[in-house]
C-alpha cells in the first residue's frame, strides 16, 4: 500500500501575526507549491533523506548556498518530530496502533523560508500520511493543533496556529482565536470564505531573503509577554483589519480591501524593523499601485491589483529586483 499525501503552501492575507496572540486572520491556500509525502509499509521504520537533507558537498560554497536555501536540518526533523507526536497523541487519547512498520520520504518545491509555511506543510503531509497509514481520525480543528504542537513542543519553534489552520482546511479560511474559544472547545472557530469572493491577488517572493520565521515569532513573542504596549495593541490592530475583510469580503466590498493589506503591513513595521530588501519588494509593488503586505514574517508578499495591465507591470518591475510573481492557484479545479 502506498500512502500519497499533499500539503500546499499558504499565505496570510490579512491580520498575521496575530494569530499567535489570539487574534483573527484570514489565509489562503496556494496550490502552485506543496509538500509530498510518500509512506509505504517495510519491515523497519525508515525516513529516507531527499536533496534537501544531503550531506555531500562540491564545495564550502555550495554548502553554505544549500544551508541558505534548506537551512541547517532539512526535513528530516520535521518528519521525525511528526511521527514521534503522533505516537505520543495517540497513547495519550488511548488509540491503539497496529504493529507495523513504514518507509516514508518527502519532497517539496515550495520555496523554502519565505514566509509561505514550507516546514509547516512537511508536517501537515506527513500527519495526513500517518493518519491515513493507521486509519486513525483525528478531528480536523483538532488537527493544526497538533500541528502546532509537533514545532512548539518537540522542536522549540515560535509560531502561531494559522499556517497550519489553512493547510489544514484549504482554500481560504477566517480565523479567530479569541482565548474564550480555546477555553469552551479546545481550537478557534474557523469558517470557510468562498475564494470567488476574492479580488484579484498576486504573490511575489525573493528566495535570496531566506530566513527562519521562528527567530521573528521568538523576538514578538518576548516583547508581548513582557508588557510591550506596542506590540500588544498592534496585535489588536491586525485582528481588527482581519474583522474589516472579511465584513468587505462578504458584502462585495473588494475596492475597500486593497488599503485594509496595506494598513496591516505599516502596522507591522511600527513594531518590527523591516529589512532593506523586503522593503523594496513592498515599495516596488505598490508603486505600480498595487496593495502589498508580508505573506508571513519576510521574503514574501501579498497584495491586490486591479487588472491585467497591473499584474503585468507587477511583473515586470518586481523581476527587475529579483523577485518572482504569480497570480496564486487557490481552489481546486472540479
């Protein structure tokens, strides 16, 4: 039996971060990328390393390219953290697993650290392989929980729960995750927008701007626990803005959404300093008139433009700085 699972990459469109700090956001899937799984039953337990996680190099200078781009530890940590959460999830819920043993591997052509939630796809399509390979169900709001716990708990990473909400459940999702939901059902309340409601939307990311989003979330995260005024109203700011979408959203107000993306990015850089070429790619976007925020913590943007004519001028102009732009695959095709 071979086990073939998927999980895509994301970008916020509205109210991140704030989903760490019980905020509201709205994000979308984007299905030009994903991570793949492949488990199959074997005699032993393997994780078999792809060319993210080699360790034979020409040279010094293509193994610091390769750290750039796949950092330190590749996905192997990743999938053994998933695994090992997984066995612990289900003793503790009392779920016994048949005795059997598997070979898993992955690959990925989402761009790694940028901002559109690659490490937290390797899990999400390595939990969805395991769930499948012991047909074990796990409710789907519980399930960016777990998600979340594999990162937090087994590896030490700072992130909020909104990345895995949305490759959980796909498309496009608002999210709120006011504490007092937590508290009443153990996960936020997460509803479906239809993504034809949608203005047109753009994707543009540099991969040379790779960073580890976790150092940002840790760097926030201290900040707000200790009382930071800034930070924590700024978190009640992008909850707000996530609010205005999808009002907008769902009365057809598309026009007002565009200045909604870019209130959240000024916002963000009130609170975080902004690197010079993340700058530009948001500069350069919207000085073709064009909205532009962050995708995730850098590296990548999000905005919305008007017609054909834009995009292309989008594309244009954004290339000539090295960052590569796509109209984003969100709902699958029927």
């Amino acid at each position: 039996m071979l086990i073939s699972t998927k999980a895509h990459a994301r970008a916020g469109f509205v109210g991140n971060p704030s989903d760490g700090y019980h905020g509201k956001t709205i994000s979308l899937i984007i299905r030009d990328f994903a991570a793949e799984v492949l488990l199959y039953q074997t005699p032993e337990l393997e994780i078999a390393p792809t060319i993210q996680d080699r360790c034979k190099f020409a040279n010094m200078e293509e193994l610091v390219e390769d750290v750039s781009l796949n950092g330190y530890y590749g996905g192997l940590r990743l999938i053994k953290a998933t695994i090992a959460r997984f066995f612990r999830y289900c003793r503790e819920n009392n779920i016994e697993l048949e005795k059997k043993n598997f070979t898993i591997r992955y690959q990925t052509n989402i761009p790694r650290q940028v901002g559109l939630a690659g490490s937290s796809a390797i899990i999400t399509a390595t939990l969805r392989a395991l769930m499948a390979f012991y047909q074990v169900d796990i409710a789907k709001p519980i399930q960016p929980n777990l998600i979340l716990s594999v990162e937090a708990n087994e590896l030490g990473i700072t992130a909020g729960l909104q990345d895995r909400v949305i490759q959980v459940y796909e498309d496009v999702v608002y999210m709120d995750f006011n504490k007092a939901h937590f508290e009443r059902q153990g996960f936020g309340h997460y509803e479906y927008i239809d993504p034809t409601l949608l203005p047109p939307i753009y994707i543009a990311f540099k991969t040379n701007l790779s960073k580890v989003s976790g150092t940002v979330h840790t760097s926030l995260r201290t900040r707000y626990d200790r009382g930071e005024k800034g930070v924590i109203e700024s978190m009640d700011y992008f909850a707000n803005l996530a609010e205005d979408a999808r009002k907008c959203l769902l009365n057809g107000e598309k026009q007002k959404l565009g200045a909604i993306l870019d209130a959240n990015f000024d916002k963000r850089r009130e609170i975080v300093e902004i690197t010079k070429d993340n700058l530009e790619m948001i500069e350069t976007a919207r000085s073709c008139g064009a909205s532009a925020k962050f995708a995730g913590s850098g590296g990548s943007i999000i905005g919305t433009y008007d017609d054909d004519n834009m995009y292309w001028k989008l594309v244009g102009n954004l290339s000539e700085i090295g960052a590569k732009v796509i109209r984003p695959f969100i709902k699958e095709r029927r």
